[in-house]
C-alpha cells in the first residue's frame, strides 16, 4: 500500500483524513509538527504529504508551511506534496503550486477531489525514475563502472578523484543508484559553493540565533541525508574546523547543530570528491589524515577525457541530440582537441556548435569556434570567457570547466583584471 503522511495541528482534521484515506486503502502517518514532518519523510518511505499552512497557535502568516515544504523538496524533490489550507492562505497555496506543490484545497475539502488529486499524483509518481546513464566506451570507463557497481553494494565511503569536469557528480549519482540506499534521500553538497563560514551551519544545521542571519532553526544536510547518502563535492575545501566535526560523525553519526547542545544521530552513506591532491594537502596540514581515510573508504579516480579517447565521439553524439549526427571530419577535428575542461568543456563545445550546425549534420565547420579558442594562450582564453560573462565568476568557471576556488587562483596566478568601460 501507499503511505501518506498528514501534517496539521489540528487533531480533528488529522481524524477525519486518517478515516477517509484507511477506508480507500492508504497507509496512513499523522505529524502535528514541522520537525516530526521532516523526521517522518527522512527515515521513512513516504509516497505523499498532505500538509497545512500553520501548526502553531495564533499563527496564521503560512510562513511555517511555506517552511516545512521547501525542507520536504530538498530532501525530495519528486514527492508530491497537497497543500490544504484556509481561504485566506489561498494565494500562499498557489505560490506554492506553482513552485513544485502537486495541488491545493481549501478548508473545508472536497472529498472526492482530494481523492482524485492523490491517485493521479501517486500514479505518476509509480513511474519509474530514469537510471542515470553513463556514456562511454573506453575500456577505462569500463573497468572503471565495473568497480563502481561493486563498491555500491558494499556500503562504504567512497572518494571520488578526478580533474573538473570529468564526471565526479555523474558517477556519485550511479554509485548512490546502484547501491541498498536507492530509495533514500540522495543530497548533494558542493562545498565550494559555499562561503567557509556557512559551510558547518550548511552541514549540521543551526538553531536560531546560532549565528548573525540566523532568522529560524534549520535542518543541516546530515539531517536531511538521514538513511540515505550524502554527496559531498569539493570536499578539499572543507576548513579544519568542519574537517573534525565531519571526522565524528563519520565515526559515531553523531553531530550537534550550531548553538544547541543536543546530540542527533544519523545513519548516512557519503561520497565526496575532488580534483585537488588530498595527500599533498595532508603533507601541508590543510587536510587532515584521520578523516582522509575515513572518507577513502575506496577511492574511484575519474581519468581526463583526453586519457580515454574511447568516449569523446560517444559523449559528442550523445551531447548533439538523436535529431543529429557528427560528419567523419567533425569526429576527426574533436578527437584531435585536447579538452583541458573534460566532459564539460565537450558539452559546451557541442552545444555550441548547434548553433551553426547545417540542418541535421555537425560538420567541423560548426567546431571552428572552439579551434580558434584552443589557439589562444590560457591567460587569453580566460581573459576572454571572463568579459564574455561580465566577470561573473560562477558562469565563468562553469564554461570553463574550473570551480570558483581554481579560477580565482588563476586570476591571481595571470594577474587579470576586469576592464573598465
């Protein structure tokens, strides 16, 4: 049977729809709280939420509700939620539908309606998800995908090396899929994305007032991940501080969140990577060699696409689209590249070359942009792709197959500056 879980603080309402929805045949979980809510959804299978807008008394803003629904989609973002609410949070409700809430009914409901809602969004939600596909055909990849499949039974940390832009996130997900925790939450963590100083609150959570901005109590990603596995990126940029924190939780699962005393405990698989040398960094004391091995339970190492030949016609053909097909010289002209971005650079290239494709072939004509760019110096490149976004750091480095950290460091290494109009 499917599991629903109710969310209201009104025990009368929790009553009434635990009948209604025994009777047709659903489990049934009842929470009067936004902390038992997301308690619920993180460590057990929950197939729909039906939730109100407001669980504490006198309150009426829709904030909490509003609250407790983001938090559901970040540790889910496929379960359906039904909001039920008031007329008067009615345009919240709607806010809310249209970022990602499977439906809306007033107070009070329409039975066959909430009915019909449910089966509709329970019935598409039985599909099965997409298996994330791997594109290859190098005999690296292979050998490499064999051993990612057995370290994904075995239920074991795992670190993920390669340069940027090679596939580390794409092989998380394979390894998370291919694993007992595939049902689970799956939470993703880049942590160069995130400023030094958040990155504990980021991990752990924070109670209010834990920190200057801290407005509310939130869950931390540990939290979120409960019973599932936890992806963290870039894990190279994790200060010391968060490093010893990581280390006991690793070790006992358990974690304090910032400005509270109370311990939790957690059940969580991770998986990080990175494209910086962790024994290098140990060597220097920027990383700390008790919590490498904790995470290196067995390490998968990505190679440059240009060390597996094999897969760029492949992932080209793959990144161009059914509707197209690559000329034998465009084949040619893109094996020659040496693609210092990886993966991503290809995507990029391809994409572009869309652009200036003749009807359903990509001849090596549409490539030309990337040539005249692998003629240019790397300070030249870079000086170009930074003005072409405005200095847009993140944009900058996505195109170019770097994180934020690595092209702030070649900025500094070439000494660019941004041009005054």
């Amino acid at each position: 049977m499917n599991t629903i879980l109710v969310v209201d603080d009104n025990p009368d309402i929790l009553d009434a729809l635990d009948l209604l929805l025994s009777i047709h045949n659903y489990t049934v979980l009842t929470v009067t709280n936004v902390k038992d809510a997301i308690l619920t959804v993180s460590r057990q299978k929950v197939d729909l939420v039906i939730q109100d807008m407001n669980f504490s008394e006198g309150t009426t803003s829709g904030d909490e509700g509003k609250q407790l629904f983001g938090t559901l989609k970040e540790l889910n973002p496929t379960l359906p939620i039904i909001i039920i609410t008031a007329w008067s949070q009615l345009e919240t409700a709607i806010t809310l539908v249209k970022s990602g809430a499977a439906d809306y009914l007033p107070k009070p409901w329409d039975d066959k309606k909430l009915l019909q809602a449910i089966e509709e969004n329970i019935s598409v939600r039985a599909a099965p998800i997409p298996e994330c596909k791997l594109i290859y055909q190098s005999r690296e990849m292979s050998e490499l995908i064999f051993t990612s499949t057995k370290v994904a039974a075995a239920d074991i940390n795992v670190l993920i090396t390669g340069p940027n832009g090679s596939g580390k996130e794409k092989l998380a997900d394979f390894v998370h899929q291919k694993s007992q925790r595939a049902n689970a939450p799956f939470i993703k963590v880049n942590m160069g994305a995130i400023p030094q100083e958040l990155m504990e609150a980021e991990l752990f959570g924070a109670e209010k007032g834990a920190f200057t901005g801290a407005n509310q109590a939130r869950a931390g990603r540990f939290e979120a991940a409960d019973g599932g596995t936890l992806f963290l990126d870039e894990i190279g940029n994790l200060p010391l501080a968060g490093q010893m924190k990581l280390l006991r939780v690793l070790q006992t699962g358990e974690f304090e969140r910032l400005g509270s005393n109370v311990t939790q405990k957690v059940d969580v698989r991770v998986i990080s990577a990175t494209n910086a040398n962790l024994l290098l960094d140990i060597k220097s004391g920027a990383f700390r060699e008790d919590l490498f091995y904790r995470l290196n339970g067995m390490e998968l190492q990505i190679l440059p696409l240009n060390k597996r030949k094999a897969d760029i016609v492949p992932l080209a053909q793959h990144f161009i689209g059914v509707a197209h097909t690559l000329t034998k010289e465009a084949e040619h002209f893109l094996m020659q590249q040496t693609w210092p971005g990886n993966v991503r650079e290809l995507e990029n290239s391809c994409r572009r070359a869309l652009i200036f494709a003749d009807k359903n072939q990509v001849d090596v004509s549409a490539f030309q942009g990337h040539e005249q760019t692998t003629a240019l110096s790397e300070k030249e490149h870079m000086q170009q792709v930074l003005e072409k976004h405005n200095w847009t750091i993140a944009h900058a480095a996505q195109e170019l197959g770097l994180s934020r950290q690595t092209l702030y460091r070649r900025i500094e290494k070439f000494k660019l500056e941004k041009h005054d109009e």
